[in-house]
C-alpha cells in the first residue's frame, strides 16, 4: 500500500494499533471493506496500514475534520465491524487521534 497523499497540514490522523487473535474469521474481507468503505466518506483523505507476523498491526487514517471522524466512528457498517473486531478479531487494541500540524518528506532528487 503506498503513502497516503495527503494536503498540507493542519489535519487529522486516527492511529488504530491492535493485536490480531489467531485465525482470519473474516478478518481480511472485513478490513478491505472498511478501506473501501472510509474511502466514500466526506472528509477522508487516506490510509496507511502494516501488520507483522507476531500480529501487531498499525492502520493510521487521515481525516480533514474531527467532525468527519466522529462521522466514521457513526457509520453503521463501520460499527459492526468495530464491534466484531472487540469479540472476535483483536485480542487488545489502542486508538489515539492526533491533529496533524507539520509534515515532511523526503526531497525528490
């Protein structure tokens, strides 16, 4: 998955870290969905995701608005995939949203 591209600052990134539980159970479909899903969703601009053998994985999604995250959080298919993910699909998970003020990448050459 490449770098979300996002405008310049200031903005908003949500920071979903989690710990998998054994076995997919649908979790695969799900997160696909869940990408395809935020992408529809006024105010999205992009996601950036890594998961590591051991299970740890980190998704960040980038907001223009906190009222445009809380309009995520709202959404109803995004709210049973959250619920699911609590029973069945991460055995610990932390969330942290973070206004974005400075951003930088490398020069090109």
């Amino acid at each position: 998955m490449p770098f979300a591209s996002t405008p310049p600052p200031p903005y908003y990134a949500v920071i979903f870290t989690s710990m998998r539980t054994d076995g997919d159970h649908g979790y695969g479909h799900m997160a696909e969905r869940m990408v395809e899903l935020a992408r529809e969703q006024p105010g999205f601009l992009g996601v950036e995701s890594a998961r590591g053998a051991d299970g740890l994985g980190i998704t960040v999604s980038y907001w223009t608005s906190e009222e445009a995250i809380r309009n995520w959080k709202a959404n109803a298919e995004h709210r049973t995939a959250q619920e699911t993910g609590k029973t069945r699909w991460y055995a610990d998970y932390q969330l942290r949203v973070a206004k974005v003020e400075r951003a930088y990448e490398k020069p090109n050459s």
